[in-house]
C-alpha cells in the first residue's frame, strides 16, 4: 500500500516512568516506516518540564548535565543532576535547568510512601545552591511530573529561610506541616539570590488555593485521602498568607509588583513549588514560552502534511496544558491533521478535538498489568502506529475508488 502525506512529524512528550520524549518519537517514527519506508519524518521530542527536561535542554543548548546527591522527596538520598547551558560559548550570565522531577518527581517516591503531606521539595533548593555554586546566575526550573505538595516550603529551608511554628520550632517536612505555620524567617536566605534570574517554567493553569488549587486537583493522584487533600489545601493557604507577609515584600522590586500567591497562574505547579519560588523573586512563564524556545515548532509543523503526538494518559487534563494539546493547537493554526497516541484513554479525552486533535488512539492491545505495559511501551508504540498508519492507507484506497469522494 501507498500512503500520503510522506511528510510526517513526530512530536510526543515522554511516557512517565517509562520512555522519554526521544525514545518515544523514535518508536513512533519506526511504526510509520514499516507502511512508508520513505517517508520524509521529523522527529521533535518535547518536554513540559516534567522528567527529561534538563537532560533534553543540554542536549538541545549544546550543554552538560552536573551530577548532584541531593535530597530525595521522602528524605534520602537520590542521585540527581542539573544542567549547565553554553558555557562560556553563550552570551550573558551563566545558565542552569534545574529540574524538579529529577529530585522530587513522583518517580523517586516508592509506592507504599505517597503520601504528599509528607514529601518535601527540599533538594529543589540543594539543586539551586548547587547550581549557583556552580556560578549560574540565570536559573530556569522546571515544573512537572512532582511528588510533592509541600508549596515549595522546603525548596525555601534549603536555600536558608526558617519556618517555624507558634513555639518557634522548624517545620517538619512536607505540606501536612503547613497548617502549623506562623512564621518565615528570610535572614538566611542565599544572598546570591537577590542578584540572581529566577523563571519557573510551569502550567499556567495550575494555581495554589481554592477551588482548583493544587492539593484537590492533583493531592488525589500523589496519595492524598480525602481527608488529607483538605489538611493539605488548608496548610497551603495558611503558606500564602506567610509568605505574603514575611517573603513576598522583600523580593517585590525585582520581581515586578507582588502578586497573589494564592491565585496567580502557575503558582500551583509541582504542588506549590511555583508559590514558593515566586516569593523569592521567581518569575512564572507558561512553559511552553520557556520550553520550547528555538526549537522553531510552528515552522516545522507548519512544513508537515501530518502530525502525530503522544503522552502517557489523554483525558480531562490534556486540554489543560499538556503536550498534545499543545501540539494540536499550533498545527490547527497552520492546517495541519493530528493523531495522538495514549498509553490510556480515560474520561474527558474527547475535549481533545476542541483544541485540533483529529483522532486519538490508545496503544495498549489487550488488558494487562501496569508493569507489563510499562516495560513493553516502545514496541506497543511502534505496532500502534504501524495499525493507524495503516488505517489510514485504506481509507486513502477506499477515497481513490469513489468517484464521488472529495
């Protein structure tokens, strides 16, 4: 069979705790040359911040990753990096990606310990000292794929700040702790900060308090009881007005006008780290104005005839800043079509089309256990693709023999 369009890009994230981003655009990109072995394919594997972002910026900034022990989400030790761009080779100050999965992603928390009142973001903070130590005076952090909900308190404790309770005692880890704050301390905070450029790279949609704040939406998923989600949401409003009253004033000037730590877009992001980052100065950019920065996507889907792209879970959250949608919406503005892979389909995946998705499949071909999928995700991507693929060479015949089609 002979299929058009030859001109194909492939612009997937990563699987979660599976594939990442290149590995996933490269099993997509084998199922469509077993139907077009000549087809004309760019692959654009893309990160949200989440896990691979600082390893897929060094590799696209002509940068190294730096090896750091930090502190882990559940306190121990883990083996983490950051990334250090350009060198000396790039004009303006030095710049590091640090990367909050790498040390506090809910990967690293086993699970028979998720439970997000006790996970702490405190090795984000040993990441930042690292890379300031490492001369970095323009930091980008980016959020995504966390295990915590701590609002980024002890991300602060690690860069020098004291959070105490009434009796002035520091703050045990993680955001079940929040609810007994009474006061931040700024004193020790790394001098360094006040001269260096903080930007988060996150969702814009995720905010720290209220109705959709960060612990109802997303405290659930990292392990949260009902009961706990509320224990969580109540210590993160209780963080806000702290900060607000001990933090936020302090960095105001450089940061622009202060802004509401409980509301603002993006101050939700990887369970209040975007909060916390933005009381020391931080500013908070949609991710993909951060992210995707000289990648040149629009132009590059814009020259395909077709695109696919990919994410582990399609459903109500994709249309809110996840990677295919995204994707979707760019090559909508140019006409383009689009497929999207999904490891699951789960409920509310249908809004997808809203935002210029034309067709969305999953990759898994019969029931079967989370690690068995897990293991075997690149080759059911690639056999996914090939039965789209050629789906779509058939409906391409069945076209060519109506003399009444379009």
């Amino acid at each position: 069979m002979t299929l058009r369009p030859h001109r194909i890009a492939i612009a997937p994230s990563g699987f979660k705790e599976s594939l990442s981003a290149a590995r996933v655009a490269e099993a997509i990109a084998t199922g469509v040359r077993r139907v077009i072995p000549d087809a004309e394919l760019d692959l654009i594997p893309l990160v949200d911040g989440g896990e691979g972002t600082a390893e897929a910026l060094a590799l696209a900034g002509g940068g190294r990753l730096v090896p750091v022990t930090a502190t882990g989400p559940v306190g121990d030790p883990v083996a983490s990096h950051f990334a250090l761009l350009g060198g000396g080779t790039t004009p303006g100050p030095l710049t590091a990606v640090v990367e909050m999965a790498a040390v506090a992603g809910l990967a690293l928390v086993p699970p028979d310990r998720r439970h997000p009142g006790a996970t702490t973001t405190y090795g984000v903070g040993e990441l930042i000292r690292a890379a300031l130590d490492a001369g970095a005076r323009r930091i980008l952090v980016g959020c995504g794929d966390s295990g915590t909900s701590d609002g980024g308190a002890g991300a602060l404790q690690a860069l020098g700040a004291r959070l105490t309770d009434r009796h002035g005692r520091e703050l045990r880890p993680g955001g079940g702790s929040l609810h007994e704050l009474e006061h931040l301390d700024p004193s020790g905070l790394d001098p360094r900060l006040s001269d260096t450029e903080l930007l988060v790279a996150c969702n814009p949609y995720n905010v720290l308090c209220g109705k959709r704040g960060v612990a109802r939406v997303f405290g659930p998923q990292k392990g949260a009881t009902p009961a706990e989600v509320e224990l969580l949401s109540a210590g993160l409003e209780r963080l806000a007005a702290v900060l607000s009253r001990d933090l936020l004033p302090a960095f105001a000037p450089q940061a622009g006008a202060p802004i509401d730590l409980r509301t603002a877009p993006g101050t939700g992001a990887s369970g209040g780290l975007g909060a916390g980052l933005a009381s020391v100065g931080a500013r908070l950019l949609p991710r993909y104005d951060v992210l995707l920065d000289g990648l040149d996507l629009d132009a590059r889907l814009a020259r395909a005839d077709f695109v696919i792209t990919a994410e582990g879970a399609l459903d109500h959250q994709t249309v809110r800043g996840k990677i295919p949608a995204e994707v979707a919406r760019r090559a909508q503005a140019a006409g383009v079509p689009v497929l999207v892979l999904a490891g699951t389909i789960g409920p509310g995946a249908q809004d997808v089309r809203a935002v210029g998705v034309d067709a969305y499949s999953a990759i898994l071909p019969a029931p079967m256990t989370l690690v068995e999928a897990i293991g075997r995700s690149g080759e059911f991507l690639a056999d996914a693709t090939e039965r789209a693929m050629r789906i779509m060479a058939l409906g391409t015949r069945l076209t060519r023999l109506d003399p009444l089609a379009a």
